[in-house]
C-alpha cells in the first residue's frame, strides 16, 4: 500500500515509522524543510499529567482579562474571519465542566499509551532523543491555585495518575540550591522529558535510511478524487499517486480537509520559546508555573528552555517580543535569581499550534473519503501524543483494531 503523508512533524514522522513497519510504502510531503516547526520549539514534556483539555470553565473569561496586557499568555486578534470565528463559538460551547470530565480518560489513555511507545523507542538504534522520565512540577503562589492543585490531585489520583501536593520545604528538596518563590507545587513523579530538537534530526534520519520517501518545499494544494476514493496528492505541480491518504499537516490542516468537504475549526495558537546552551539554570525536574503558564525544560543535560504563550493571530503576523519579555519575567516572579536575558528576535523561536474547538485532537478515518485518515489538532500536546498517535494513524490505514477508543477524537464530531 502507498501511503502519503502530508505533514513532516512529530505526528507525521511518526505514522510513518508504524506505517513502514507494517509494511507500506511512505511517502512524507512537507511544505518547509522540516527543521523548524511547532514539533522542534516546544517544551518536550511527556505529560500523562495533563488530562484537562485546553476548553475549560473559565478560560474565556481570563483570556478576555489577558487581552488587555500585551505580555499576558494568552491572547486573541480580534477578527470577522468566518473560520476564527466559527471556531471561537465552537470553543466556548465547548469550555464546561461537564466537558472537561468527559475527555480526561481519552486523554489520559493517549498519553500513557505515547509514554509507553516512547519508551520502546529509547531502545531502538538511532533514535536517540534525551528521553529523561525526571518528573514534573507544577508551582503555584496563589490560594486560587492551591485550591485547583489539591482538584487537580484528586482527579489525578482517580485517574490513577501519581500527583501529590509539595509544600515549600519539600520544593526546595526537589530542587537544592535555587531560590523559588512558590507556595508549593502539585508533583506529577510519571511525566518525562526529551529534546524535541533531536528527536526530530534523529527520527528523519532513521526514516530516511529505513525507506521511507521525503519530498520538502512541496505544498499540497489539492487532491485528485474517484467516487468516495482519492488516487492522487497534488504538491506544487505535482501529482503523486496515493492509495491513502494521511492529513497530519498541523494548522493547515483545517484548509486542506475543506477539499475532502470535511469542517475540522482549528486555528494556530502561537507560542514562544528561548533555549540557553550549557545554562546556568540548572533544574532536575520540568517544571510549569501555573498562575503565569510558562513551561522550564532542562534538556539535553546542559540546556534549558523557557517558553509560554497561546497567541490565536493571522499565520503571517509578524512576533510579538513583548510575549518573550512576559515569558522572562514571569520566570524571574518564580525563581528570582535567574537572571535571563531577552534574547535578540532572531534568537526567539515560535511557532502555530493546531488548536481544535474543543482541546481534544481530531483522530480517525472519514466516512465519505475511504481512504483518507486525519491526524491533527494536538494543541499543546503534540510531542506529547506523537509517538500514540502515530500507532493509531497505522491502525486505522492497515485495519486493525486501534490500541484505544478512538470515538472521542472523531474528525467528523463537529459536522
């Protein structure tokens, strides 16, 4: 079976690596070079922790508080964009409570399934990615956040996900020898940590020497289609063969489905980050400061990033450096004795997260094109989910009975 995929980051490349072990023929076809996308600047976080989709009670409410500060982390450019604003309603039907139970075991079940395929990869020849399990801390200041750590604890627990509450002597165990201002932290000892970076070289280059095809600076623009079938991807003049299709090509994903007729509203939440070579900020855990949403990764042994915003904005907006300044001196609020430059422009990287309507990603086969699979939307997750999402991807192509219940993330679920 010949196999196109369209879109190179860590989704993509990992459906190609099940799909070529089950024996397809792979071709992966990126509209960049596949060096510098959302799935190279993120935090790196294996996070079974995060079970809370991003559509939740109150986020509307805050963000339209966070509008108002340019350094806040979160921000929506006001637009009449039929497709913004579809998806922006869709998001805040979405953001209840009674939502946010409902996707944390669909949730839960994906990422410890993506830890778990992480962690055979660790074993695997030439994909070496700086897989460290060292566990994730949440810190909080506030009582607000005190009050949501200890709800977070208990649906973690209920979810069988280890979480417990640390006060600040227990914090300053954790982490000896750095002054943190923090009330405390919720402890999530089952999260991981890998270099993004090298994940991305690595997993390409054992792509490449295993068969599979790369065809870079080709953007899809069409499909060549026979009844309820596609035979044909159609990349900047070119018309590559295809006996199915994967559609895993991050935020412009949602513009290529309209050529199936197929409705998934995503936009691209943008964020930032900063990497420091052999830092002076040395961590032994990931960490993530709550009131402030910004992400630490120690990575590599001798690196750490810092990164942070949702920035919903036009794909072609020029970046916001006062975001990059919110990121350095929220770290400063947490750990004052960090003191972190702003680095010049050309040393910020940035990059549009696929956000789905409704926090969960869209998953599956569609029912009206037999031969197409969709595989985007993981928001904040992507790195995350990738190597699960992957597997599902090869799943759902070869027919077999999928590792989980993929009915909560239904492509379809919004038309």
């Amino acid at each position: 079976m010949k196999v196109i995929i369209i879109g190179g980051g860590i989704i993509g490349l990992s459906s190609a690596l099940y799909l070529q072990q089950a024996g397809c023929s792979v071709t992966v076809v990126d509209r960049s070079d596949m060096l510098q996308g959302c799935s190279y600047g993120n935090a790196g976080y294996i996070c079974p922790s995060h079970f809370v989709p991003l559509a939740t009670p109150g986020i509307v409410r805050q963000g339209l508080k966070w509008m108002l500060n340019a350094k806040s982390p979160f921000y929506i450019k006001p637009s009449l964009n039929k497709d913004l604003v579809n998806w922006g309603l869709k998001f805040m039907k979405s953001a209840t409570r009674t939502h946010v139970e409902r996707s944390a075991v669909p949730l839960r079940d994906i990422s410890l399934l993506s830890k778990q395929l992480y962690e055979e990869w660790t074993s695997t020849p030439g994909i070496d990615f700086s897989y460290e399990p060292i566990g994730m801390m949440e810190l909080f200041k506030t009582d607000e956040h005190a009050h949501h750590a200890i709800e977070t604890v208990e649906k973690a627990t209920a979810l069988g996900i280890e979480a417990k509450i640390l006060g600040k002597e227990e914090l300053s165990q954790m982490e000896p020898g750095v002054t943190i201002e923090a009330a405390g932290a919720v402890y999530f000892p089952g999260d991981s940590q890998l270099y993004p970076n090298q994940l991305m070289h690595n997993l390409r280059g054992y792509l490449e020497r295993s068969g599979v095809q790369f065809i870079r600076h080709r953007e899809v623009t069409d499909f060549v289609t026979a009844g309820n079938s596609i035979k044909a991807v159609k990349a900047s003049g070119e018309v590559i063969d295809a006996d199915h299709v994967v559609l895993a090509a991050g935020v412009w994903s949602a513009s290529l489905a309209q050529r199936f007729g197929l409705n998934i509203p995503m936009v691209g939440g943008r964020g930032y980050s900063i990497t420091f070579e052999d830092a002076p900020y040395k961590l032994r855990h990931s960490i993530i400061l709550s009131e402030a949403r910004v992400a630490i990764s120690p990575m590599n042994g001798n690196k750490v990033r810092f990164g942070g915003t949702m920035e919903i904005t036009p794909l072609n907006t020029p970046p916001r450096m006062q975001r990059v300044q919110g990121i350095v001196e929220s770290v400063k609020q947490y750990f004052p004795s960090y003191d972190i430059p702003v680095p010049p422009a050309e040393k910020v990287w940035y990059g549009y997260r696929p956000c789905s309507a409704d926090g969960l990603p869209y998953i599956g086969n569609l029912s009206h094109y037999t031969n197409v699979t969709i595989a985007t939307g993981h928001s904040m997750l992507g790195i995350s989910l990738g190597a699960a999402t992957g597997k599902l991807v090869s799943e759902l192509v070869t027919g077999l009975p999928t590792s989980m219940d993929l009915r909560p993330f239904n492509p379809e679920r919004f038309c």
